[in-house]
C-alpha cells in the first residue's frame, strides 16, 4: 500500500502543471503521479496547432479572446470562467516559458503567433506543429527538479475510493462523498494495489477513443470522468463532442493524424471533390469559422457528394514558409505519398475533443470532496457547447495554479483515512477470450460514430442508447468474474462516455454549438447545462 498527501491521475500538461507548483510550494509533501502508458504518452503531447494567449495588448485584447470565447461556446459558457482564463492566461504562460517550453519567434525575438478557427486575431503561440510535445518535455525536465514529486507509469486508475468502499450507501443524494484515494492496477506486477491520498486530482484527458475515427492517442478513454460518475460525482455537457473538422483521411487508420486548424490560418482552403471552395457558402468566416460549423459543413458535402473526405488545398500557400512552420504535417504527407504542394490533402472530420466532463468550481474543485479535477477531463464552464480552438491547454495551465492553490490552502487539515479495505479480487478468473473485449470495443466505436456523432436525431439517440444498454450488461457480467486488465477497465469506462453523451443528447431538445439534432434544429431560449 502507497501513501502520498496528494495523488494526481495523469501526466499530461494539466497533471504536470500540478504537480511542479504543489512541490515548489511544500517540498516537505510527497506527491505521486499515477500514468498508465509512457509519462509522455498523453493527448498533450500530440497538440498541434498551439496555445491561445492574449500577450501583444497594442494589436489585441482580453475583451476580443474572450468574445471569440463566448461566440465558439454558443451561449452556454460561463463568463466569469471565460475571463479568469483569459486574463490569467498570460501570466501562467510566462511560467512554461520560464521552465523551458520553447515558442517559435522571428529574427527579432517576437513570438511568431497563429490564427485558427473562430479566433480574430492572430494570438496562438506555438512550435512549429509540434506545441504539445515541446510543452510536455518542458514539462517532464521540470518535474525531474523536485524529488518529492514520484511518477509511476503503466499505473491503471480503477476507481477512486469512497465511503462506498467503507461499505456505506453512497448515492447522488449523498451530501459529504470523499475521495480517500485510488485503487490502481499495477501493470508490471498486475495487481490491484490500494494508494491513499489526502487529496486527488483526476488529470485524465480525454474520450475520443469512444468513437471509430479519432485524433487522440489511445490512451483517450475517458477513465477519469466514468470513475467519477460510477463515484456519483457530478458530470456536465457530455453531449458535447467536438470533432475536428481536418484530420488526415487514411481510410481505417485511428488515431488520425492532426492536420492543424493553423493551416488553415495561414491560408490552407478546404474544397470538395469537385474542387470547389465551399466553405463560404456555409459561413461568412468561410475556412475560419469556429470547428463545429466547418465539421458539419464537412459532414453535409461529403454526404452530398457521396465522398468519405474533402480536400485541403495547400498548394498555393508559401512552400519555405510551410515547412518551416508545418514541417511535421509536411513529412507526415510526402510519406503517405501526397506531396501538398503538387496535390490537396484528403482530410475528413475526427472526434478530437470532449468539452464536458467532471463538473467544476473556479478552483477545480469537483463535487466530491478533496477530489479536483483539470484539464480535459473537466467541465469548468470556460468552452460552453464547443470549445475555441487552442483554447485547452491555456484552461489546463490556468486550473492547475488555481487547484494547486487550492489544494496548498486545504492540505494542513486533511488526514488519511486508514481503513479503507484492500482491493477484492476473489471470484475472479482469467478471461477466456479476448475476443469479448475487442469486439464490444469495436461495437461502441460503430454506434457511437453512426448514431451520436456530427449529426443526430431522436431514432439514432434512441437506437444508440439500446445498444449500449446491452454491451453495458454484457461488460458487466465480464467485469464481475474476470480478472480486472487494462482493457477491460477502458471497455467498461468508454461504455459509461458513451451512456453519458448519449444521456446528455438526449435531454438536448435543441441544436446548439457541438450538438446538432435534424429533430430540434433551432436553438432553445432557456440557456441549460446538462448535469448527469
Ligand atoms: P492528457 O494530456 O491527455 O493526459 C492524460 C493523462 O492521464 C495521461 O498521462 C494518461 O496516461 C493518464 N490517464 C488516463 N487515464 C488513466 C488511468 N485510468 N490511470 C492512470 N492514468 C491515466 N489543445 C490546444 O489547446 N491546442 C492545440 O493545438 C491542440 N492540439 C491538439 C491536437 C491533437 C492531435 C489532440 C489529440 C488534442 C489537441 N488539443 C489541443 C487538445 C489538448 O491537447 C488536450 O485537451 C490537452 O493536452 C489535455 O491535457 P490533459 O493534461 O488534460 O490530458
Ligand atoms: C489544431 O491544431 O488544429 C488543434 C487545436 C486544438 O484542438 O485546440
């Protein structure tokens, strides 16, 4: 059994950014890290396009991010979440740079800065399109500073610890429900160990792995927000999913590969099969629209033509200029044999993004107690219906300072709680077959990409729900007698993401930002989120 004041779950840039400040400001405190791949194997690392941040006040403004905010988030952000991100944005930016991230400048020193999709201005610092990983191994290096922050990797989160596991009633309704610490499997020994905490932090990620064609890296299964629903903690906006509207078309090939919105802000042009331009017919922003109109102007061309992608075209743009900035996405075609000078890039739409998730305060606090929540996993208010693009990894840096605040105010009176049981494996055996496991996963994926993706309707929610009623029952019965694997703990969790985008469009009656139902296609007066 491992005790640690504070335990984080991931090792992404909101798990990270955590962890530095907490042991900056109590180096007498151990704090664990629990990761279940590779530390860097996170969806931070695969970011592409960069950082959206207000640092050059003579040619923008606070007032403009976060209008363009508020405009991409359709009506349902929380305002007061929009400005703190916004407004404290710039500082916490300062203090990646300060631990090494490096962003790309000109000759003169400046910070070369982007434009993506719903955004005014050009306000997005990056390296080249490689932001995420730069960012991540900035991170990793500072970590390496502190010895008292531990992290383990190939670490599997079950579940978090409540009075439940006290053998007491825990329902919704339950007023005072904490979070005692995690059961985790330990992959390289393959046992479930119990891991006490004074304070959780679920820094998770994402979920796009619920759906058959998606940006994220596998580890995206959205493990963080189904254990705290199992938990009964308080989950919001899962209806909605954001889809990136230029992943690289490579048919049967998931994860996608990203070709970032910054592309098209430097002047790449999205065009169907008959080569024609056709995003203004859809939007006066035309290619720079915010994702959820270009993503479904896409779905709509491509189910008009009869195609499964469009085009980029890229042949006009800048070809130093391109590889200089885009050198990633460049190699990355001319391998798949496309040169993008000579030819357009086939790209269709991706689920990227998960904009709800563990319901929030302004200090990442989450519904249960001593458990906060950062970064993709959580629900904070700042992206409302769909999230601006660039927008995540500043709200990931500006929630970890304010949970690490939090948390550094609360930790002096928080104690362990010692009589939480070891984890009770007995009646368990081995799975006969994997089979069970990989075709239930296949068959989520299938459901959730041709029932609840860009476009919906009442029948396809309907139809969705029964199906996943019965893969639910069927992993169920699994999970009770066969011994507990990594890929049985994904299956079952990407089967509650699916319950609950499925729940949340379902309550839904309207179309708004990222949800789109042809049942309800105007927006409702009454402004709700959907807390499950
Ligand atoms: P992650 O970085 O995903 O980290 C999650 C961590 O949790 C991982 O370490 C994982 O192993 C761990 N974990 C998960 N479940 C468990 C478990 N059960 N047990 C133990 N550990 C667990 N956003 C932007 O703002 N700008 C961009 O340019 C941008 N580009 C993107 C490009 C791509 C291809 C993708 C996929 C996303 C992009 N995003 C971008 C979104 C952004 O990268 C993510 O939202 C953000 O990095 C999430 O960070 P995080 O720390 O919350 O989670
Ligand atoms: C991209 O680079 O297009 C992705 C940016 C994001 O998801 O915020």
């Amino acid at each position: 059994m491992l005790k640690t004041d504070i335990l984080i779950i991931g090792s992404g840039i909101a798990g990270l950014t955590t962890a530095v400040k907490l042991a900056k400001r109590f180096p007498e405190r151990s704090i664990t890290i629990l990761t279940k791949a590779n530390t860097d194997e996170t969806n931070t690392k695969y970011a592409q396009g960069g950082i959206a941040v207000v640092n050059d006040l003579e040619n923008d403004s606070f007032q403009k991010h976060i209008s363009d905010t508020l405009v991409a988030g359709d009506g349902l952000c929380n305002q007061k979440i929009v400005e703190i991100v916004v407004k404290e944005g710039p500082e916490r930016v300062n203090e990646i740079i300060s631990w090494g991230t490096q962003f790309d400048t000109d000759k003169e020193g400046a910070f070369m800065r982007g434009k993506e999709g719903g955004h005014s201005e050009f306000r997005i610092l990056h390296h080249k399109d490689i932001t995420g990983k730069e960012i991540e191994r900035a991170l990793v290096e500072e970590t390496k500073k502190y010895s008292n922050i531990k992290i383990y990797n190939h670490w599997f989160v079950v579940d978090i610890i409540t009075q439940h596991h006290l053998g007491y009633l825990v329902t919704k309704s339950t007023p005072d429900i904490t979070c005692y610490g995690v059961y985790a499997l330990n992959l390289r020994t393959n046992k479930i160990e119990k891991i006490l905490s004074k304070v959780t932090l679920v820094a998770s990620g994402g979920a796009g792995q619920a759906y058959r064609t998606t940006t994220n890296p596998r580890i995206a299964t959205g493990d963080g927000i189904a254990m705290i629903y199992r938990a009964k903690g308080r989950i919001e906006n899962m209806e909605f999913i954001q889809f990136h509207p230029t992943a690289l078309y490579e048919q049967g090939v998931s994860p996608s590969f990203l070709i970032t919105e910054a592309v098209r802000g430097d002047g790449g042009i999205l065009r169907n099969k008959d080569g024609e331009a056709f995003m203004a017919g859809y939007d006066h922003r035309a290619d720079l629209a915010p994702r959820d109109v270009v993503a479904r102007a896409i779905d709509s061309e491509m189910k008009r033509t009869g195609t499964e992608h469009v085009y980029l075209d890229c042949r006009h743009m800048d070809h130093d200029k391109f590889k200089e900035h885009f050198p990633n996405i460049y190699s990355r075609c001319a391998q798949t044999g496309i040169d993008i000078f000579e030819q357009m890039i086939p790209v269709a739409p991706a689920a990227h993004y998960c904009c709800g998730g563990i319901k929030t305060d302004e200090y990442g606090k989450s519904s249960i107690m001593n458990l906060y929540a950062c970064g993709e996993c959580s629900s904070t208010g700042l992206h409302g219906a769909n999230r601006l693009a660039s927008n995540s990894l500043l709200e990931a840096i500006v929630f970890a300072h304010r949970c690490a605040e939090s948390i550094g105010n609360e930790i002096g009176n928080l104690k362990f709680m010692d009589s939480v049981p070891d984890w009770n494996a007995s009646g368990t055996s081995e799975p006969k077959e994997m089979i069970l496991i990989t075709q239930s996963l296949k068959e989520l994926q299938s459901v959730m990409s041709d029932y609840v993706g860009i476009v919906r309707n009442d029948i396809r929610l309907r139809r969705a729900m029964t199906r996943i009623d019965l893969l639910h029952e069927e992993t169920e019965d699994l999970y009770k007698t066969a011994v507990l694997s990594p890929q049985l703990g994904e299956l079952r969790n990407l089967i509650t993401i699916g319950y609950l985008v499925i729940k949340g469009a379902q309550f839904r009656k309207e179309s708004r930002g990222l949800h789109f139902n042809t049942d309800y296609p105007e927006k409702s007066s009454i402004l709700q989120q959907v807390v499950l």
